[in-house]
C-alpha cells in the first residue's frame, strides 16, 4: 500500500512538473513575441529564456507556430468565458450590445494578447496545416455570437438579413475599431476626442443594431 501510495505520489509530480514547464514555455514565449515580434524569435531564444535546451521544447510543440497558437486558444479561452457569463441576460439584444461591451473591454485590457489572437497570421498558418482544417477557438467564438443573433432575429430584429451575414458583420465591425485603436491607427487621425473615439462610435453603432 505505501509503495503504491509512493509510486503515485511520483507519477503525479512529474505530471505538475511537466505542466509547469509547459507554462514556463508559453510564458517566455509571450514575452518573446511581444518584445520582439513572432518573426525574430526563434525556439533557441525560447529556450534560453527559461534555460533549458531547444531540444526539450520539442517535447512540447512540434515547432514555434504550435506555441504560438497555444496562446491564441488562451486568449480565446479567456474571451469566451467572459462572454459566456451574459448567458443569465434574458433579452437577446441587451445581451448583444453586453457582449460588444465585454470585447472591447478584453481587447483594451489584453491588446498584446488580442494583437497575437487577431492580427498576426502564425495560428490561423498552424490550422491550415492540419488535416481538420478547423479553427476551433474562432468558431466557438463566432457561434456564441451567431446565436445570440438569430435570438435576436427571432423577436423581430435585423429583418431582411441573413443571419451570417449579419453575425460578421456585426463582429467585423467591433473587431475593426479595436484594431484601430490598438495599433494606434486612430491616434493620428484629425478627429476630436481621440480618447473616447471608441467608446463613442460603439454607442453609435448601437443606434444602428437598435433601428434593425
């Protein structure tokens, strides 16, 4: 019994062991990422960021386009769960416009994850390579959405368009602003109240989802 008791003991510490130095991993790749772009980082620098050797990383990710898009389903992740809190509001538009709310308020407070999930190409290359060519993270994403779009069709809104359609356009929109915003496209812009130019064009856009 207390060798077998022992035994497990073992077993279960290189599992959190070997869950550490994954997060270790992703970690001092996101740093890397960050500091100097997805392109001059390489699995060395990876490596010496948490000493280990470049060979014990491939023990982990086939190469740096599968870290990369290990945070991308971090970030996806954490966006979703926040959204998926809105579940308890009953009226489909109040929810809608909520979760345009949640977005912007995720992107802003994560912009080097958000530009890492959104803006640069490494993860969306990483699911083309696979034989599923599914990209799991944005569907569930974009479904969560849909949904709460066609709810709101359903009592009577956006008559006269379709429901793909419209579920893009919608996130295209929000996404659009954010991304502006983020890579600071907007702060050389000649417009008044650059500071709040976000916060009022989303209450704009909400006039318009309120007129549909």
């Amino acid at each position: 019994m207390l060798v077998q008791q022992i035994i497990m003991g073992v077993a279960e510490r290189k599992i959190r062991e070997k869950e550490e130095l994954k997060d270790q991993i992703l970690k001092a790749a996101k740093r890397l990422f960050i500091e100097r772009g997805f392109e001059k980082t390489s699995i060395r620098n990876i490596a010496d960021e948490i000493e280990y050797s470049p060979g014990i990383i491939y023990h982990y990710f086939q190469d740096k386009n599968e870290i990369f898009y290990a945070l991308h389903q971090e970030g996806f992740q954490e966006l979703r769960k926040r959204m998926e809190i809105l579940g308890a509001v009953e009226d489909p538009m109040s929810r809608l416009k909520a979760m345009g709310r949640i977005y912007i308020q995720y992107a802003f407070e994560n912009a080097d994850m958000y530009d890492l999930m959104f803006i640069i190409e490494a993860p969306i290359d990483f699911v083309v390579k696979r034989d599923d060519l599914c990209w799991i993270e944005g569907d569930s994403t974009f479904n969560l959405l849909r949904s709460t779009v066609n709810q709101c069709m359903q009592k009577g809104h956006f008559e006269g368009h379709h429901l793909e359609a419209i579920s893009f356009l919608i996130w295209s929109t929000v996404h659009g602003m954010v991304s502006l915003k983020i890579r600071k496209r907007v702060n050389v812009l000649d417009v008044g109240e650059v500071d709040q130019i976000i916060e009022n064009s989303y209450n704009s856009f909400l006039l318009i989802l309120d007129r549909s």
